[in-house]
C-alpha cells in the first residue's frame, strides 16, 4: 500500500505530535498482524487459515504504510522504526501484549481491537495531514472486511453451545481494561486537536467507542465495569510481547546494518 507522502507545514511540537499518533496506531497494526500470523496453518478450518492469515498481511502492510508516513516526518527508515527498536520503544495498546491464546481468545481480541480502530480511522480520514488522511481512507476500505469477519465470528461464538459461549464470555472479560487502551491519551492530544491533525480527542473516540460496542456485549459477557484508559496504556509490556519481539525481529538483527 503506497499514500501520498506530501505534508503540510508544522512548527516542531505539532511534529512531535504527530509522530506519536502514527507511531501508536503502526505499532498496534503491526503487533496484532503478527500474533494473528501464528494461526496461520493451525487456524481451526482451512477456510479460516486463509482469511486470518490474509488479514494479518493486510495489518502488516498497513503498518508498513504508516511507518513510511512516519519516516517521512521524521526523515528516518521504515524497516529500523518497524525492527530496529528493542521492546520498550514500541507503543501499542496493552490489549496486543498478550499470546494470541486460543481461538475464543484471538477472536474476542479482533472484534474488540477492529471496533476500536474503525472509530479511530474514521477521525483519522479527517486528519488535516493529507498522507496520513489518505492512508486512514484507504485501510478503512480493507478494514470493513476485517470487521464483517470479526462480527461473523463474533455471532458464531455468542451462539455456540455453552462451553463455547463461557470461554468467549470470558475472554472478552479478560480483554476488556486493557481494550480501553487503544484509546490512552497521547502526550501531544493538545496539539493534535490544535492543528487538526486528530480532529477528536482520544476521550471522546473512547467514549463513542464505548456507545457503539456496549449494546452489542452485554448480552454475551453482561455488564462491564466502566474503565478509563490510562496514561501508561502504551508502555506497559509483559513477557509474552518480549517473545513475540524476538520472533520479528530475529531476521533483521542476526545483521545490524544489512539490507534486506
């Protein structure tokens, strides 16, 4: 996926800004398309080792894409911002620090994280910053697909027998306060809304959020405790991302420096 890499003028701290937000929602496309990856070949039908192994890719790439926006505003290299940090410099949500779990597990996650990103892309198709527009139009487009098969199985496992309905309700429960990070509030908020970079604050992304996907959960998990994301929510990290970040990035630092 290629987007226009065009900006806008910005004095430095609306930069700085700007760069957390495309560093934050890389990060989280990135992490989640390689836990998915894993279910590649063990997916529970073959049908589903295709689509989950596609929408991995498709997060991937999407990554891929805004690492490119990013190293543009920052004049750096894509592959170091994607592989060249060690694990405390990624700054995903706490919900993409877990395993990827069983099938139940994997499942709530998706359909959790895809509400979230489809309200944030939405705000960020209106950013003012054109590359980073385009780019949010264009993933949404991919993203609707995403979604539909994340509601499908979302439906499918609500409406299973009751062992199945028990460790999806309790999945989605387990997943619940670290989900609320996706929406952590970002040091440059304040200038994000300032230059119309992210026309909405994250409180109030979390808060429609939380309109839309409430309704939809409550009969399966019932009644979820009303949490705040928190101002940690994205440097918050476990032993099972400390797994995962030597998975991707075992290739490109067996040669610090090489081409790929």
């Amino acid at each position: 996926m290629t987007v226009a890499t065009d900006e806008i003028p910005l004095d430095q701290p609306a930069r700085d800004a700007l760069a957390e937000l495309l560093l934050t929602v890389a990060d989280d496309e990135f992490v989640i398309g390689f836990w998915d990856s894993e279910w590649t070949g063990i997916a529970p039908m073959l049908e589903e080792d295709v689509a989950t192994s596609s929408i991995a890719q498709d997060e991937i790439g999407h990554a891929r894409a805004l690492y490119e926006v990013l190293a543009t505003l920052t004049d750096d290299d894509a592959d170091r911002i994607a592989f060249g940090r060690d694990m405390d410099g990624y700054r995903h949500a706490a919900m993409l620090n877990h395993a990827r779990g069983d099938w139940a597990f994997s499942v709530a996650r998706r359909w959790l994280y895809e509400t979230a990103d489809a309200v944030r892309l939405t705000a960020l198709a209106r950013s003012t910053h054109e590359p980073l527009a385009q780019l949010a139009g264009k993933m949404r487009r991919e993203e609707t697909y995403h979604r539909m098969h994340a509601d499908a199985w979302l439906r499918r496992l609500a409406d299973g027998p009751p062992d199945v309905q028990a460790r999806f309700a309790e999945s989605l429960a387990a997943l619940w306060p670290d989900a609320q990070e996706v929406f952590a509030p970002l040091a440059g908020d304040e200038e994000l809304q300032r230059h119309g970079l992210l026309p909405e604050p994250m409180r109030a992304l979390h808060a429609t959020w939380q309109a839309e996907v409430r309704p939809v959960l409550a009969p399966i998990v019932g009644d979820l405790p009303t949490i705040a994301p928190t101002t940690d929510g994205r440097t918050r990290r476990t032993g099972d991302f400390r797994w995962l970040h030597g998975q991707f990035t075992l290739v490109s630092g067996s040669e610090v420096g090489a081409t790929w």
